[in-house]
C-alpha cells in the first residue's frame, strides 16, 4: 500500500450544540480518488474547510505530506500544495480566466524578483497560467472574465488554478453540482486523468460520477464515518443504502 | 506593446509635456502657478489614496498621515535646523514606520470597521498635533517653515520662487503616480486587485493576505509623507486643520469623480476638482454647495468616472464604423 498523502485522524468540529464532524479518521493515498459521500448536513464541507484551514478545528490532526498542519492558516496551507474548490464557484469573477491563473502561478514562483514589473508582458507568468488553461480545455476563453464564464467552464478554471498551484492533493467539493450529463461527463474524464497528478479528496452526490472514479469511498453521517473503504465494497454495504435512503438523497 | 498601451502612452506623456509647460502657458502667473501646485498635493493624495483602495477599502486616515510627514519635516527645520531635503526622508520614514505599527491592529479590521478605524486613527493624529502644544504648536500649528534651496556649486535654486517650487512639486508627483502605476500592474498590484476581490480567495491561492495589506497601507502612507513635507515648505504653515478627515473626504471625491479602477482616475479627478474648486472659489459661501452639485451631476451623467471617457469615445466610433 501506498503512503497517505493526507492523514486525518480524530477531527472533531462543533457549532453549539451540533457535532459537525466526529471524530473523523481518513486517508488519502498517492494517485487514488477518494470519494466522500453522505446525505445533506452531514457534516462533508465542513470537513473539507477544516482540512483547508478555513475552519479552525477543536481536536484531532491533519496531517499532510508527513507534516501537521493543523496550526496552519488557509494560505500556508494552499501553498504546501493542499489544493481546493469550493462547493459554490471559486474564482476572481471581474479577473479574466488567464488573470485567475496567473495569480496561483505567481503565489507559486513569488513576486520577490518581479515586485515592479508589468504581469501583461511577463511571459514566465502568462506562458504557465496557459499551459495549465489548455490542460483543462480552456485555452480560448482565456480573455474571458470569470463572470462571463459557464458554470462548467468555471469548474475547470478551478481546477486549473489547483493545478497551476501545484497542488499535492486536491480537495474538491461537489465539483459536478449544476452540470447537465455532458458536464458531468466531461469533468469526470478530467477528473481521472487529474488523479495521476494528485490524488483527489471528492465531494459528491452524483452516485454515478463517484463510483466511476473512486477507488475508496467514505460515507458520512451526522458528522461521523460510518463506513470506508474500497468503492465496490461500499456499493454493497446495506448501512450505506439505509442511511442514503434515511437522507433521502 | 499592445494596442490598448498605445493611447495610453500617448495621453500620460500629453499630459507630462502640458505639466511641463504650463508655467509657460500661463505666462508665469503666480496664482495659476499656485493652483498647479495644489493640483500636485491634490493628486499625490488621491493617488495613494488609491493604492489603498485596489486593496478595497478607503482609508479616512490618509489626510493624517500627510500631516504627519508634513509635521515631521516642519520639526526637522525647526528642532534640528535641518532643511527639506532631510526633513522630507524623514518625514517620509516616520510616516512610514507609524503607518506600519498602526496598520498592524488596522489591517485585522474589514469593511465598515477598517472605515470607522481609519477614521479614528486620521482623528487621534489631528488631535495629538493639537494636544502637545509646545512640540506641535497646538491648534495654532507651525509658522515659518522654510522652503528649500538648492545649492548645484554654480547655480542656487530657491524654491521660495513659485515656479521653483512648481517643478519641484510635478517631480515628485510624477514619481508617485509612477510608482504606484508601477506597482498596480505588477504582481504585487495582481495580488492586491485580488485581494480588493475575495480575501479569502486570495489565501486560498496561497497569498498571505495580512501581509501584502500591511505592505500596501505603508507604501501608500510613506508616499503620503513625502507630499506632506512638499506641502509644509511650500505653504510654510501648517495647523491640525490642515489635514482633518475633510481632506480626506476630498480625496475620497477625487477618486469617485475620476473613477476607481485605473491610476489615470484619481489623477483626471484631483486635477478637474482642483480646478472646478477654484474656480468656484468666487462664489464664496456657495461653493460648498456648487461642488456638491457638481460631484452629484458627475456621478449621475458619468457612472465610473473621468477614467472612462476613453472607453466611451472609442465605442461611439466602433458603433459608427460598424454602420
Ligand atoms: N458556520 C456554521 N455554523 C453553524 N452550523 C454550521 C455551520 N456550517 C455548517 N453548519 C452545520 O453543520 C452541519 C454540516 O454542514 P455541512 O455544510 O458540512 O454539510 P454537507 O455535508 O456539506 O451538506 P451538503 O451535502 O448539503 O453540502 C449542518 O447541520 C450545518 O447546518
Ligand atoms: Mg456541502
């Protein structure tokens, strides 16, 4: 077995009175997706922000690439390669697609050097934020704003900010909501070649998409993992069926 | 270079050459020489004032901090007989050293809390002039505060002459708009339009946003400092009224009239409102009321400011062409 890229172990996040995650153990192995399911209020985004950084988390670790970076801020943690969408669209809408990448390329290579010059000539900048829009298919809507964009299209400027980030592990969250069948289709093919440059930690409620991509699955319930592992086996599982048919998802 | 750089080129460098030689054009008049320079402070202010805002939030404390360099470099002549030329470096490094002290608290607030800050910061300085009295003169502020003289071995040049001072005023607001332009279109003015967008955005591509905040609000200020020590030597006095939050407001005017998105806004708006000010100056007690006028009707007829001009010209004669 493979090392984990991402090791979390005992988190626990409350609001009030309510649990979100509880006591929350997962793994995340180089070149695997690992797909989180559960129903709505299960706890999922939050997990994912706690493993980002936006939120803070009250007990247990997350460590990741064999370092703890539990005390980290979101920055400091984008930077170490955790690379993340959000559940609602993630981009600079008034920046144009390239504009968006750009600036995870230049968080990347620093600004030390380039303080005072101009980003419009600066082809160490402009020539990588390129290559990763053509990566995910959208080298011609480069000079299109992020407002402008589709929602598809926006997903995969997502994800080519991750990408342009160097991202050691991406951390994606319901990448498919609002996508018709095409959408879907494609990202999915996206997504698979994606695990190949890091594995993927993915939010989802298309059943579909999940168990045609993932190679372990996690269901989450009421904040806790109440089963894990490979994905055939989970499809199995009678619990995960109940507790989906409880959800009503 | 791209097309669009082209006009731009040719419009900034228009308008260095009229800078230039309006001295000229105006027959050395002292009071329309006067207005060029307070056309210079006015722009400079609302300038870096501007670089604040491409972080996305207007700081009421700028006029404040204009005062400190100007006080700063008024106690170097004065305290330390030192001329301008040091006084406006350490106006510039006070301004700049208090400006990052205070932006470290200031910085952690957002929105209308950075504005009720910023707020009570512009004021707590103006009061602190007011209240040391033997130091800063209190509300009756500092007198003879000396202009420069520059001693080239063969020539002396001394900036009690109007259009001396003239020159030396468009050096050093050329430098500042220069500098910020600059910095708004490299990677460090990326992060801050980034920044000004979505903050935590911003962080999750790995920018330290706190940071680049407090690096910006400090430039911006250091700026500020060395147009208030211009300001002090050439008005030779100054008083806690100089430089109360309506200055600051007035630069806020400045920004909105000219537009908010690129440097050419705050310029085109610190000179047109200098200019309609003074021209309305005649009409004593209804000015006030004149410039509202004016800044409504602005807002009204020309939503985003002088700054989009161009753009609308070019698309009449796109439209036209298109016929
Ligand atoms: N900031 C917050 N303050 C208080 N409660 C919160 C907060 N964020 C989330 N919650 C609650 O925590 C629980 C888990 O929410 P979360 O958003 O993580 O669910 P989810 O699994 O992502 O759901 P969905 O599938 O609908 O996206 C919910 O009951 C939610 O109401
Ligand atoms: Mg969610």
């Amino acid at each position: 077995m493979t090392e984990a890229v991402l090791e979390i172990a005992g988190l626990c996040k409350r609001f009030g009175a309510l649990l979100a995650t509880d006591n929350v153990n997962l793994e995340l192995r180089a070149g695997e997706i690992h797909a989180l399911i559960g129903p709505n209020g299960a706890g999922k985004t939050t997990l994912m922000q706690q493993i980002s950084g936006v939120l803070s988390t009250d007990s247990g670790s997350i460590r990741f690439l064999g370092r703890d970076v539990s005390n980290l801020g979101v920055a400091a943690r984008a930077r170490l390669g955790l690379g993340r969408t959000f559940q609602i669209s993630s981009v600079i809408p008034e920046f144009s697609a390239l504009r968006n990448v750009m600036l995870a390329v230049q968080s990347r290579q620093g600004t030390s050097m380039r303080f005072f010059s101009s980003t419009r000539s600066d082809r160490s900048l402009i020539e990588p934020a390129m290559e990763n829009l053509v990566r995910v298919g959208l080298a011609d809507r480069a000079a299109t704003a992020a407002a402008e964009m589709s929602h598809g299209e926006r997903r995969r400027l997502e994800i080519a900010i991750a990408l342009a980030l160097d991202a050691k592990a991406f951390l994606l969250d319901e990448p498919m909501a609002g996508l018709g069948p095409e959408g879907t289709k494609a990202l999915t093919n996206l997504l698979s070649e994606l695990r190949n440059v890091a594995p993927i930690l993915l939010v989802e409620h298309d059943m579909d998409a999940v168990f045609s991509l993932a190679d372990c699955v996690s269901v989450l319930m009421s904040g806790r993992v109440i089963a894990s592992g490979p994905a055939d086996e989970i499809r199995k599982d009678a619990t995960v069926r109940t507790a989906y048919l409880g959800g009503g998802a | 270079m791209t097309e669009i750089d082209l006009p731009h080129r040719i419009a900034w460098g228009a308008l260095l050459l009229v800078a230039l030689l309006a001295p000229i054009i105006v027959g050395f008049d002292p009071y329309l020489t006067h207005v060029g320079i307070i056309i210079a402070f006015n722009v400079a202010l609302a300038t870096t004032l501007w670089m604040i805002w491409s972080l996305g939030v207007i700081s009421f404390a700028h006029a404040g901090f204009m005062g400190v360099g100007a006080y700063a470099s008024a106690l170097v002549l004065h305290k330390l007989g030192l001329s301008m030329w040091f006084g406006l470096w350490i106006g510039a490094m006070v301004c700049g050293a208090l400006a990052l002290f205070i932006s470290l608290p200031l910085m952690r607030t957002r929105a209308v809390y950075f504005f009720m800050a910023s707020w009570a910061v512009g004021e707590v300085i103006k009061r602190n002039f007011a209240y040391f009295k033997d130091f800063f003169g209190g509300w009756d502020g500092i007198f003879d505060i000396k202009p420069p003289v520059l001693d080239l071995m063969f020539v002396q040049i001394d900036f009690a002459n109007r259009t001396a001072y003239y020159y030396l005023a468009l050096l050093f607001v050329s430098l500042t708009v220069w500098v910020v332009y600059r910095i708004n279109s490299s990677r460090t003015g990326m992060i801050y339009w980034a920044i000004h967008e979505n903050e935590l955005l911003a962080a999750h591509t790995g920018i330290n946003v706190f940071r680049h905040k407090v690096i910006c609000f400090t430039i911006a200020c250091t700026l500020v400092g060395i147009t208030g020590a211009l300001y002090a030597h050439y008005q030779t006095y100054i008083s806690p009224k100089s430089f109360d939050i309506w200055k600051s407001e007035f630069a806020l005017v400045h920004l909105i009239v000219g537009g908010l998105t690129t440097v050419g806004g705050p310029v085109a708006g610190a000179i047109s409102l200098t200019i309609v000010d003074e021209v309305l100056r005649a009409s004593g007690y209804f000015r006030t009321i004149f410039f509202g006028v004016v800044l409504i009707a602005s807002v009204l007829l020309l939503p985003g400011g002088l700054e989009t001009i161009p753009r609308r010209i070019r698309a009449i004669f796109q439209r036209d062409s298109h016929k």
